[in-house]
C-alpha cells in the first residue's frame, strides 16, 4: 500500500468562472459547485476529473466531470492525476475519508489547495484500485436504477394527481379555493432550548434530519430529548400524531412528511412547520401531494420574492390557497397513492441494503 500526499498525485485548481449570462444553452458543459449548471461554447477539461466543491453550504461535495467540460471556480478541479492513481479509486477514497477536516471558514465555508495538502491517500497497485473502483460502480449502478424507480413511482402518483384535480396553477376544474389555515391547524413545535437536549432519549429532529427522512425513510439522529421532557410534551398535546404533516421552512421549502404510527421523535421550531387537525374537506395525503406540484409551488416561490433568506413562515403558510377537490375524489388517490408506495417501499428496502452493503465495502477497502 503506496502513502502519498494528494497534492503529490494531483494539481488541485480553480479556474475562471463564468458569469451566468455567458451561459448558453447548447455547447459544452459547465460544471459549478454542485454539478452541470449550463453550457459554453469553448472547454478547458478533456479528460474527467474529480471536482470538490470548494465554497458554500455543500463544500466537500465530490463530483466527477465529463471529458470536454468547463469547470468554473466553485469547484476544485484535481487536474493532471498520477498514471499511478485510478480516477475512480480516488473518487471513492475522497469520498469514505470526507473532507470536513480541510474546510476553513464559518461564515462561509471554503476548502482551498493549501488545506489540501494536508489529505493524504492510500493506495494499492494499479489494479487492484480498478477491481474496487469497478466493484463500487457495480453498486452504485444499482443504487442509481432504484432511485430512478422511487422517482418514476412518483411521476406515476403525481400524473395521477393531475388526471383527478386538474393542475394547481390554473385550477381548470374550478374547485373551491380556501386559505390553509381554514383547512388545518398551522403551528410549530413548542421550542426545545440547547440546554434540554441530550446525547440520549428520544430522537429530536433538525431540518437536515426530517430531510433525510423524506429521500431515504431512515434518520440517524445526533440530537435527543429525555423521555421525561418528551412525555410532558406529549401530555400537553404538543408532540405530532399520526396524520399530522411536518413541513420544511428553510432553505428547501415545502417538502412534507406524514407522521406515521411507529414514528417517535421531536423536531426544531421555527425551521419546521406543523399542519394538524384537518377540516373534514381535506385528507393529509392530498396535501402531501398538493405542495408537489409546480402550480403550488408557485405559490412559495413568490412569497420570497425580495428576501435575501429562504424562509416559509407559518404566517405565509397560513396564507396558501389550496384548491379543495371533492373528498371521494381524494380518497380515491389516496388508495392509488397506497398502491405505489407498497411499490416504493420494496424498492427502498432493496435501497437501503445496497446503501448497508456500499457502506460495509467502502470500510473493508478504506477503513
């Protein structure tokens, strides 16, 4: 097993970026922070190469370009990597060793070359690094076609949405419109000081928690609260029931989640919304759904027209017009909805073996 620094193995650079009104809309691509952001008419990398992001929220994310591609600034591209060094095998190195360790800044984070010279990576021969590189491929391939399943189960469930009720942005059916707040209790959580949070209890959900919850079904919670402060919470009617539907307030907004019968946890006020009590015109899968569609979203994204924070207030949920279809109708999406997510939830459990088993071989190949 060869030891060498990654600055030894590879040139980490940042490039000129290009403004986005130089972006078009055919050509090459253009990779920024997180990913292709546009096209332009010239390249300045032939080959692929591994892109760390290197500014913002998601610095350290790894990325890998395609050959004839631009790299703006927001990344660290690792140009002119060692004949020694399999691009995939570092790829996968970078990313079971993280890179939280070189990242400086607080106010806004940042990884730059010096920091990088510190990383150092541990490699095998040449082929052995493509057997692991290809193994890990394999798994990923699964990963990818499972997640593209979920994703079509939820194309299915949303066309469905829009066969019965029409689309949200035109209302074509002319169903009766009324404020949330008429339809639901909208609320928060009663706050949890820092003070009152442990390293053991019940689980206590921040933002990214209940996010990660939604695109993976699992939390791996680093928060709790004691059972006697989550039974007092409880018996004051101020802890989530099932039916009830927790909703993201900051930064992504607008992602739901039901609360089913097995959940136990409590989450942070203010950046997580709280819809309760439902009228009897309304069921929670047909909101769930409704905050989904893009005529609704419409909705959220003009309330933030001016600010300069993504922010979605209970004042402002409060305020969304919701368009209230017959219940029988809504009751029958919800028994089409039932159907797909018995779909979804055998393609996620062979997810979640797959993420295990991809976990288990990065640490037998990695440590």
């Amino acid at each position: 097993m060869i030891k060498k620094g990654l600055c030894e193995i590879c040139n980490p650079k940042q490039w000129k970026t290009i403004s986005s009104d130089m972006l078009t809309e055919n050509g090459y691509p253009v990779y920024g922070a997180n990913g292709v952001i546009g096209y332009y008419t010239s390249y300045n990398h032939e080959e692929p190469t591994i892109l760390i992001t290197c500014r913002g929220a998601t610095c350290g994310t790894l990325n890998i370009c395609e050959p004839f591609s631009y790299v703006n600034g927001n990344a660290m591209a690792l140009d002119n990597l060692s004949e020694e060094v399999d691009i995939r095998y570092l790829y996968y190195y970078l990313l079971s060793r993280g890179l939280s360790d070189v990242i400086t800044g607080s106010a806004q984070p940042q990884i730059v070359r010096q920091s990088l010279a510190k990383v150092n990576v541990m490699y095998p021969p040449l082929a052995e690094q493509r057997k692991i590189a290809a193994v890990l491929d394999k798994v990923g391939d699964l990963i990818a076609k499972r997640r593209q399943q979920l994703d079509k189960l939820d194309e299915l469930a949303k066309s469905r949405f829009i066969e019965l009720f029409g689309k949200p942005e035109n209302n074509n059916q002319a169903w009766p419109v009324k404020p949330l707040d008429k339809l639901c209790t909208v609320g928060s959580s009663k706050r949890v000081y820092q003070s009152e949070q442990s390293s053991v209890g019940v689980p206590f959900w921040r933002i990214s928690d209940l996010v990660t919850k939604i695109d993976t079904g699992t939390v791996d919670s680093a928060l709790f609260i004691s059972e006697i402060k989550y039974t007092e919470l409880k018996r004051a009617g101020l802890v989530p029931v099932t039916g009830d539907i927790l909703v993201t307030s900051r930064g992504t907004l607008g992602r739901c989640y039901i609360i089913k019968d097995e959940d136990r946890f409590y989450f942070q006020d203010g950046m997580i919304s709280w819809l309760s009590n439902y009228s009897e015109e309304i069921t929670p899968l047909y909101l769930q759904y409704l905050f989904t569609m893009s005529g609704f979203r419409k909705q959220i994204d003009n309330m933030q027209a001016g600010s300069t924070v993504t922010y979605l207030s209970i004042a402002m949920l409060k305020k969304l017009q919701v368009m209230v279809p017959d219940k029988a109708l809504q009751e029958q999406f919800a028994a089409f909805a039932a159907q797909t997510d018995k779909s979804k939830l055998a393609i996620q459990k062979s997810l979640e073996k797959l993420e295990i088993l991809k976990k288990a071989l990065m640490q037998k190949y990695f440590g």
